[in-house]
C-alpha cells in the first residue's frame, strides 16, 4: 500500500498559524500530545501497531518541497522566516513512540513543542486510513458516494429557498477523521464542483493548493491551553494568549476558540478590546443554540452590531444540523460551518473518535474543560479540579 501521508501540507491550516506563532513567542516550551481513543472501536486498534510504526517512519523522512513552500509563502500571514524554518524542518523520530497495551494503541509526542505539535493531524489520519483499510473498500466508497450525493441534494434544495440576511458558508473539516486520503480529496472535489456558492473552502493545506480552494482555520485548543503553562497567572492565560495572537497576526485570522475552559469563562476574558479586534467566535462544545445567543448577547451588551461578526460551528456538525442553524442565526448575523467526519467519514461504517491533544506544557499539566463534559481532558484530576474552582466551573 502507498504511504498515507505523502506530503507535508496534509494536515489542517491551524497547524500552520499556531506553529507560527510559538516558533516566534514560545520556541522555548516543552510538550506532551497524547493519543486517545475516546469509544471502543470494532476492531482492536492494538492490532495496528506495526502499520501505524512503519506510517511514522515514512513521515518523519519527509520535507517540505520547494513548490509547498512557494505556497505557503504566498498566503499574507505567513512571515517568511516561517517559511525559512520549515525549510529545514523535518520530524524527529525520536520524539514520537507508538506501543500497544492489551487491545490499546498509545502513541506520545514528546519534545519541544515547535517539533513535536505538528504530529496529531498526521497521526490521526495515519490510524484512521490503517483502521480502515480492514474493512472492504468497494461498498464503503459506493455508500459514501451515495450519501455525499444526499448531501448536495439537500443543498441544492436549501439553494431553492428564499435565502437569509447572511449567505450559507461551510468548509471541509475533515482532515483527521477521514476514511482515506484519496476518499478525502473525492468528496472535497465534488463539493468544489456541485456546490461553488455554499462550499468556500477547506482546512486541508494541501487539498486548498491542488484545487484552488482558500484554506481555512486559525486556532486550536492547544494553543490557548499552552499558556496554562507560559508563566502567566493562570486566571489570565486566555487574555495572554488572545494577546499574542491580536500582536502576530495583526487583524489577520480572527476567529477566537471559546471552549478551552468553557464559553461563560471565555466571555469574561473576551472584552470590548477583543471583541473588536477578532472577526468571531468558533463553537466546539455544548448547545450550539445556547452558545450563539450568549455570543450575540454578549456583542449586543459591548454595543458591537453582531451582524458585522461571524460565528462559526464546527462541533460534530453534518448538513442537516448546519441548516438547522442557519436558519436560526442567518438574519442576525454572519456564519461558518465546518464539517469533518460527517463530509469525510460517512460511508456506512463507525467513525474512530480519536483525539491527540496537548497533555503537558514545561512540564505542568495543562487541560480542557469545554462545553461538554464528554469532551473534558487532563492527565492530572488535581488540576482539572483547581482549574475548575478558578474559573467557577461547577464539576459535571
């Protein structure tokens, strides 16, 4: 079988954008990111081991080519010293480890962080391609292809009606949690094709460049929960890290991720000051619903006109949900919605609900509370509880 990552500009945009910013704030930090697997998947992924072993060893003797980074270099936030050090990038195989435990597969990245954070979209999607190569690959593509044609039926329909203030945008997401690299660029292709006036884009760098689409993303979860650790006042981490990212990106990439310790917290943090400079919010836990009212109740009380804001969903989402609130949100202000496993994933078999997320930062531990207790991680119960009392989060 040909190697599942064949190029380094297979993974997210965000990727890019955090990598960025650490390299020129943080280059300093250590880190830990942690495989899990979040449900009991069909097959033991222990069983991967050796696949998953020999996947790493070829991504770690990749480069990036002169033609990706003439790409990369293009796109107006990316500072060309970036581009110098991606030049000379390449993953170290001594940072990552890979080992199974009765019916587990445990896989690490450790090292510092400007080496080791780009690991998790390329692990994920090696373990989800490995994973699903089990299965047989004929009637899984011809039910996807079944339901993707579903899928732009329903927006052709949505098409058909008389439309809201704010247009209906929604991305591919889905990088992570595909059935397979080449199943990936199919659907990311037809929808570029069939639908050009809902679907503006994809997170996937590489899938952008080969199809002329914008890449889309700015910020993950792992870049707020690094500054949990950066020697900040931990009630402060939020407002040093939206600090940071206002000063590298100066009005560029300005969706804001309001989940790391939930969105009541993150309001608190999310000034007048902030909600000028940041274009939006990005929903990732929690009732959806919920959260955009509090969101535009939260511009209506700063006197900000939420129409000239965006909010983008990107939690668990398929079509059906994303029209659902569009037609909630879409007269009151502008939308985004980002969909992964449902775009590329849905081909009649049960998705892997598989995660590798920042566990540790110089050596403390760092955590996530969201909007979902499903969604809660840390290594360390002791800090996820100090968190929680800190920011007055009442336990699940």
């Amino acid at each position: 079988m040909p190697p599942i990552i064949q190029s380094l500009l297979d993974t997210d945009l965000y990727k890019f954008t955090m990598w960025q910013a650490m390299l020129h704030r943080h280059p300093q930090t250590q880190a830990v990111y942690t495989f899990v697997c979040r449900d009991r998947p069909q097959w033991p992924l222990a069983r991967l081991l050796p696949a998953v072993e020999r996947e790493l060893d070829h991504l770690c003797q990749l480069r990036f080519k002169p033609d990706e980074l003439a790409y990369l270099g293009g796109l107006r936030f990316i500072k060309s010293d970036f581009v110098d050090f991606l030049r000379i990038f390449h993953f170290q195989r001594d940072f990552i480890h890979a080992w199974a435990a009765g019916d587990a597969l445990h896989i690490e990245a450790r090292g510092p962080q400007v080496h080791v954070m780009a690991f998790e979209i390329f692990v994920l999607a090696i373990v989800n391609e490995t994973y699903f190569r089990q299965f047989d690959q004929a009637p899984a593509l011809a039910e996807g292809r079944r339901r993707l044609a579903d899928k732009v039926s329903a927006l052709r329909m949505l098409a058909a009606e008389p439309p809201e203030r704010h247009p209906f945008d929604f991305f591919d997401f889905g990088v992570r949690r595909r059935f397979s690299r080449e199943w990936h660029r199919e659907v990311v292709a037809t929808l570029r094709d069939e639908l050009p006036q809902f679907f503006k884009g994809t997170s996937d760098v590489l899938l952008a460049k080969n199809l002329g689409l914008v890449p889309i993303g700015t910020m993950a979860h792992e870049y707020l929960q690094t500054y949990q650790a950066l020697g900040v006042r931990l009630r402060d981490f939020q407002r040093a890290a939206l600090e940071d990212w206002v000063q590298e990106y100066r009005g560029d990439l300005g969706i804001a991720l309001t989940d790391v310790v939930g969105m009541d917290a993150f309001l608190a943090d999310f000034d007048l000051y902030f909600a000028k400079l940041f274009d939006g919010l990005r929903h990732d836990s929690g009732d959806p619903v919920a959260w955009g009212e509090k969101a535009l109740a939260h511009y209506a009380r700063l006197r900000i006109e939420p129409a000239t804001k965006r909010l983008v969903f990107s939690d668990s989402l398929d079509i059906p949900k994303a029209i659902a609130l569009y037609r909630h949100f879409g007269s009151r202000t502008q939308l985004g919605f980002g969909i992964g496993t449902n775009l590329t994933n849905d081909v009649g078999l049960t998705p892997l609900n598989i995660v590798m997320k920042l566990t540790r930062a110089n050596g403390q531990p760092v955590a996530k509370l969201a909007d979902a207790p499903g969604k809660a991680l840390s290594v360390d119960p002791t800090f996820l509880a100090y968190l929680r009392q800190l920011f007055g989060i009442p336990a699940p």
